[in-house]
C-alpha cells in the first residue's frame, strides 16, 4: 500500500472538519502533496475553507534562509494565496511563537511540517509553541502527520535534563525519538498539559519499520542544509558538530555528511575512526572548501561518512565518537562553540544539544563513550515505555 500522508488523507476526504472555516498554515517547502503542490494552494482550493494566514517556520514559508537567520521583512501577503504571511523565526525569542493578533479571526490552526526524526531540528519545538498559542486562543488544530525518515523503532541519546530547555529542545525527548510529527504533537498535549483542541490527521500505509525509502514518496527539502535522506540519517550525529568549531559541511553540497576542519588530518582522522569498528559507517578522508558558514573559503581536512548499513547505523553515538577522536587528535585546537546559539547565550551550544552537560565533561576529562552509554540504555527504554500512549503507528 502506498504511504499517503496526512495532508493528501485530507484533501482526498474533502477536509470536512474545516469547511467554513478561517484557517491559519503552518507550514514550509516540504508541505507538499503527491503532485508536489504546496499545502497552501490545495488548501487554498479547497471548498468552502478560507486559508486566512501562513506561518513559517524557522527558514521561511518558502525555506529560503539559512539556518539561525532571522525571517524578517517578509512579503505581507502570499501573491499566490492572498493570505497573510507571519514569521515565527525572527531576531528575539518572543518571535517564535504566534501572537494574539496573528491568530485574530482564525478558527483553526493547520501544522504540515515535515520533521526529520531528530530532537534538534526545530520545527517540532514551532509546532509546540503554536498548539500552546492556539490553546490560548481558543483555536482548534490540525496536525497533518507525515514520516518519520529515520523510522519508528529506534531511540537514541539520553534523556534531556531539567535545566536545559531551548529550541532545540523544548521538553524531554532522546535525540532520536522516533515519533512521528502528530505522536509528537499528541505527547507535548500531554505532557505540558496544553489542552489544546488536536486532531492529528493520520497517514495511511506508514508502518514503524519503514525509512524515507520504503514510503515511495519524493523527498523534498524541508531547509536548506537537509537535501537528501541521506542528511537525515546522519544528521542526529552530526549536528553535534554545530557545537564544536569544526565545520558541519554548511556551505557544501554535501552538509553532515562531511565533518572537517583546517587543522584536522582527514586520513588520520580517518583511520582513527574506522578502526573503531562502529556499526554501519565507514569514514573517507576528505577535503572541502565551504562558501559560506564556518571556515569559508578555507580547504578543511576531515571525513565524509558513507552509510553501509542503515538498519545497524547509530547516527547519534557514531557523532558523539566523531566529536571525540577529533578532539583527541586537536587537542590543541578543538574548541567547543561559546557564542550565542539558538537565543541562549548562557549554556553551551553541546550542552543545549546533548540536553545535559555530562557529555562536555566527559569530553574533558578524557573519559570514554562506554562510561556514558549504560545510563542512556535505561533512559533509552523508559522513553520507549512512556511513548506507548501516543504512538499512531
């Protein structure tokens, strides 16, 4: 059976729910339908829906900015649609959530985002702030569920610790949760206690063993720097990377799958690293040149990651590894990053990421991996525990 997701379920029936009604989107590039039109002109089209407002996440509506830029100064009208257009990423964090006025004369919020099955990709912290603007406001919301690309089954990382909410993370999740975008709408529902009116608009054919590849559906890039499912799959590993100054491959056709820096050894790099025998992945030394973003213009030794097996691939403990033996062959010049990240400015960027200051520490101390990874097993499994709830799948 072909996987359907939530928006195409909802054009197919006819949307009744929100026939005459005014209704606001969330919603970016990948908000698309079978034909690879926009959520926005089949909602638009849609009988007796009035499509009032767009709401773009971090990126934009048309997913145009780079990552941490400001969505400001937008058109205030989309030309095609007519709505309103409103940026929930601007230059404070007050600018992330929808505002009163913003949801004026609207009866239902709509989400369609596409996640990327990792705690640190913001949108699902966007879909979060928006179901608690609409519980304020009185509104109802729609969360049209789509895929999960790393899939349903697995979890990685620990559990994020009290004190280290951020956009990149607004509540306690593992970094690979393995939550579809309605489960994580129905889990933040609850456990943040929003009673927020939510409807979560299920996919059909979608089963939890399945990766971006056996749902037959076209991958469209939900931001820049997230072009293929091969992104995705590395990604909750190497966006640790951001934390670090070493380069994450921004700025390159290829970012989180290439890691380097002007001061690292790609082969040496290499070499350490495959020797560590980690499941599913093998290291290449590589050399690149980023145009924008860290080092730009700068040659970086470091290492491109290939994918060999993508059932035995732990992205997050294979980044964690990679952070670590660079660190140890750099020692020197690895630094971890201390400017301002995501408008926190008093908590490290790792620490924000890894959800605790554990991991920076360990780091330091010169401790290894295996001294960390027994307590997350346990905490691996009591997400999985707690979860049960509000899986769909």
């Amino acid at each position: 059976m072909a996987v359907r997701t939530g928006l195409e379920v909802l054009v197919r029936n006819g949307s009744p729910s929100l026939r005459g009604k005014q209704v606001g989107l969330v919603c970016h590039p990948a908000s698309v339908g079978k034909g690879f039109e926009h959520a926005a002109d089949l909602m638009g089209a849609l009988p007796m829906v009035r499509l009032g407002a767009l709401f773009g996440p971090e990126h934009g509506v048309r997913g145009e900015a780079q990552d941490m830029e400001a969505v400001e100064g937008q058109a205030p009208v989309d030309p095609k649609t007519g709505a309103a257009v409103h940026s929930l990423y601007g230059t404070r964090e007050d600018s992330l959530e929808p505002t009163p006025e913003m949801l004026d004369g609207l009866d239902t919020l709509v989400i369609d985002l596409q996640d990327v099955g990792s705690r640190y990709y913001t949108f699902y912290a966007t879909m979060t702030l928006c179901l608690k603007a609409a519980a304020q406001a009185g509104l109802e919301v729609l969360v049209l569920d789509r895929p999960n690309p790393l899939g349903g089954e697995i979890v990685e990382g620990g559990a994020q610790e009290p004190g280290y909410e951020s956009f990149v993370g607004p509540f306690p999740l593992p970094v690979r949760h393995g939550l579809t975008m309605g489960e994580l709408a129905l889990w933040a529902n609850d456990r943040l206690d929003l009673d927020v009116d939510l409807t979560v608009v299920a996919m059909e054919g979608w089963e939890r063993r399945m990766l971006w590849e056996d749902t037959g559906l076209p991958f469209v890039p939900p931001s820049p720097n997230m072009p293929t499912p091969d992104t995705a799959r590395v990604y909750p590993g190497t966006c640790l990377v951001e934390g670090t100054n070493l380069s994450e491959g921004r700025g390159t056709t290829r970012p989180f799958e290439q890691v380097g820096a002007p001061f690292l050894d790609g082969d040496q790099l290499a070499r350490a690293l495959n020797r560590q025998g980690l499941a599913g992945v093998h290291f290449r030394p590589v050399r690149f040149t980023p145009m924008f973003h860290k080092f730009a213009g700068e040659s970086c030794g470091g290492v491109f990651l290939h994918v060999t097996d993508r059932a035995q691939f732990k992205p997050y403990r294979t980044g964690l590894s990679l952070l670590m033996t660079a660190q140890d062959l750099a020692r020197d010049l690895f630094r971890w990053r201390t400017e301002r990240y995501e408008f926190v400015d008093q908590v490290p960027a790792i620490d924000l990421l890894t959800g605790t200051d554990a991991v920076r520490l360990a780091f330091d101390r010169g401790e290894t991996l295996a001294d960390l990874f027994p307590a997350w097993a346990a905490e691996e499994q009591e997400f999985l525990e707690a979860r049960q709830p509000f899986l769909i799948y």
